[in-house]
C-alpha cells in the first residue's frame, strides 16, 4: 500500500460540552463532536464527526469551547479500529486529529479574532508533485488560469 495523505476542514456546532482527560503519560486529551448540514433541497442531514485534540488544542478546547459553539476545525483524519468485547465484532471510528480551532462567528464561516490553537507540526510527508505536461508561460504563483472559470483547482 502507498503512503498518503488525509486532511479536512470541519466546520459545525458542538452537539455537547468536550471531554477532557489526561493521558498516562500526564498530557491532556479533549474529544468533542460537531455537527453540520450534508445535502440540498429536502434532502439535507446532520452529519456528526468526533473530534480529538491533544496538549494545548485539549486546553483551548476545555477551557473556551461550549455545547452549540460554532468551531472550525482543520487537522488529519483517523480511523481507529477495535474488537467490541461484548460482541466480538470489529469496530471503526473516524474522528479529525485537530490541528486548528477557530470560532467562527456565523453560519456563514466568517472566523473571529478570538484565540486559537495549532499543533505542532509533524512530519508529514508532502504530496507528489506531477510533472507538468508543458512548461507554463507565467511565472507567477497561481497555477491555474483565473480568466478560465472552467480551471478548478482540484
């Protein structure tokens, strides 16, 4: 198997008040979930993920973070698994490692000022980078077209 990469950006509501913990090893662990719309129409849903914070993130967390508080959050997805000892079968769940933590003040998506925290980074290795097909013409930073509104950037 190939190694990868995996990072999301959620943005929702906190559906409880975090968890907070301490590990053996003395630092300190949050989880918390939030909640967001999926879909369009009639056909909208919540959708919950679990997120865990670890060290300053548990701190900032526990400390300014409430039931119905409107957070983003941007870090590496995770997918723990474990064997259910009542009933022996495999169990999954994928929860966000979080990275960054922002109040954001509407459903808009409009971040405040207010504190946030950020991990220290790891070492992750970076994407691939293709060879281009051509060599551009500009030597600016932007790689795609922007007078081209059929250039997607993903």
């Amino acid at each position: 198997m190939s190694k990868g990469f995996s990072f999301a950006i959620v943005e929702g509501g906190l559906s409880r008040d975090p968890e907070s913990r301490a590990l053996p090893s003395g630092a300190k662990v949050t989880n918390f979930s939030l909640g967001f719309e999926r879909g369009f129409g009639d056909k909208v849903h919540t959708c919950w993920i679990n997120v865990v914070a670890f060290k300053e993130q548990a701190e900032f967390t526990e400390k300014y973070l409430k039931k119905g508080k409107n957070v983003r959050v941007s870090g590496e997805i995770d997918v723990r698994s474990w064997d259910d000892k009542q009933t022996g079968q495999k169990r999954y769940s994928t929860e966000i490692i979080a990275d960054k933590i922002q109040f954001v003040d509407s459903p808009g998506g409009k971040t405040s000022d207010a504190p946030h925290a950020t991990r220290q980074e790891r070492a992750v290795p970076a994407p691939r980078q293709q060879a281009a097909s051509a060599p551009r013409a500009a030597t600016n930073d932007n790689p795609f077209d922007d007078d081209d509104p059929d250039a997607i950037p993903f």
